[in-house]
C-alpha cells in the first residue's frame, strides 16, 4: 500500500553506487527504514540534499513490512533549514538530538506526540533567535516523558539530590554513584519545570552543562536495555562545552 506522511532523516547509509538506506522517523508509521534507489544519480528524482541528518521532508512511501525495507516513491521538504546547514553550533546540537532519537526509540508503530514533538524540536532549533546551549538537555528530559521514564518529582532543600537509578528527587545521597550533587539537581529540577521556548532561562556554567549531558546519557542507558553508545556529544562537549 502507498502512504503519506511526514518524516525526520535520522541516518542514511550508503547501499550501492547510486542508492541509499535512510531511517526516517514517520508521522504515520513510527521508526521505517527506506531504500531509496538511485538517489546519487545524475537524473535522481529524490535529490540527495533532501535526505540530509535532520531534514524534515514529506514523502510517499511504499508500506510492505512492519519491519525491514520499504521504498518511498515521492519526497521533498516539509521544512527548508535556514539556520542549521550554515551554523556549526546549531548543526552540533542537531546531529545530536538526531543521533539520540534513532538509538533510543525502539518501536516501529505510530506515536503523533512523539513525532509533533521531534519536528517541532528541530524547527526551533533552526528558526530560534535565543541561545541554544540548553536545548539539547532540555530534549533529553522531554524525550524521556514519551520513552517512559522521565525524572519524578523536583528539588527542593528536602530533597536535593536525584537519583538516576530510581529516577527521582531524594533527600540523601544513593550508595551507588549514579546521583546529581545538589547544585546539578537543582539545574536539572530547573530545566524540568520550564518549556523549550524558555529553557535558555535556566543559567548553567559550561562544567555544569558537561556534567549533566554525562548524566543524562547514564541515565537512558540505565532505563534502556542494550543503549547503545552515543558519539555525537563529543562535538557539543567542544562547541557547547557539553
């Protein structure tokens, strides 16, 4: 059956001289892997600078399979990048929040949330005249909400440490080492309580955002089984200073 629905490129690799796989996160069918045929070839009908990381594209699409390969007939933008391709900082931010999304969401059904809230992210990213330095941790902890374990409860002088093992505000220090001291708690508790729009609001030094990114990546690999690793916040540790 053909579809129609809206898509996020999470990744393309390279299949054959002229053809692709690329994993599109989709409005109507979650998480799909494409072939697309002949798209590095000179008389290509889906360009190749469509099917960038990040791009946020509309296509029509050949549904087989729940899982495996299917083919898109049609494609083109649902969203030209003004900002993104001719920022390194924005471009840094992206890749990661695009990295994050495809090794942590597992399920290949639809979630309209989900994806309203992955377009939306990556539209403000590039349109956003704000600071960006807090967006990708404010993704981390949005993202957790629709994967099932976003952080319970806030700080507050009762409770100023957050546990990452039990995913919530405690008033002790765990025995294990998987914990925020007060002050990264508090950021945290911060950066939970405020929208996207506003979590540049949230004043976090460069060591203190470091820190909390390395948290963060503990705490999905705590929550998901088999997370694999993530390499891309390497490059916001120096654009970004984590």
């Amino acid at each position: 059956m053909l579809i129609k629905t809206k898509g996020i490129v999470l990744r393309t690799v390279k299949y054959s001289e002229t053809s692709i796989i690329a994993d599109i996160y989709t409005e109507e069918r979650g998480l799909r892997s494409y072939l697309i045929s002949g798209v590095r070839s000179k008389n290509a009908k889906v360009k190749a600078s469509l099917l960038q990381i990040m791009s946020l594209v509309e296509m029509v699409a050949y549904e087989r399979h729940e899982k495996g390969l299917n083919r898109v007939r049609e494609l083109q933008a649902a969203h030209v990048f003004q900002a993104i391709p001719f920022d390194v900082r924005r471009g840094a931010v992206g890749l990661f929040l695009a990295e994050m999304a495809r090794k942590a969401i597992r399920e290949p059904e639809e979630n309209r949330p989900l994806f309203d809230f992955l377009f939306r992210t990556f539209r403000f990213l590039d349109e956003t005249p704000l600071s960006i330095v807090n967006i990708h941790l404010h993704f981390l902890l949005e993202l957790s909400y629709f994967l099932g374990f976003l952080p319970n409860g806030e700080w507050a002088p009762e409770t100023p440490f957050f546990d990452l093992q039990e995913g919530t505000f405690v008033e002790e220090p765990p025995t294990h080492a998987y914990y925020l001291k007060e002050s990264e708690s508090q950021l945290l508790s911060g950066l939970l309580q405020c929208r996207l729009e506003n979590c540049h609001e949230v004043v976090i030094s460069r060591q203190q955002r470091k820190a909390i990114l390395l948290h963060l990546l503990d705490y999905y690999h705590i929550h998901i089984e088999n997370m694999p690793e993530i390499h891309a916040h390497l490059v916001l540790e120096e654009v970004l200073g984590g």
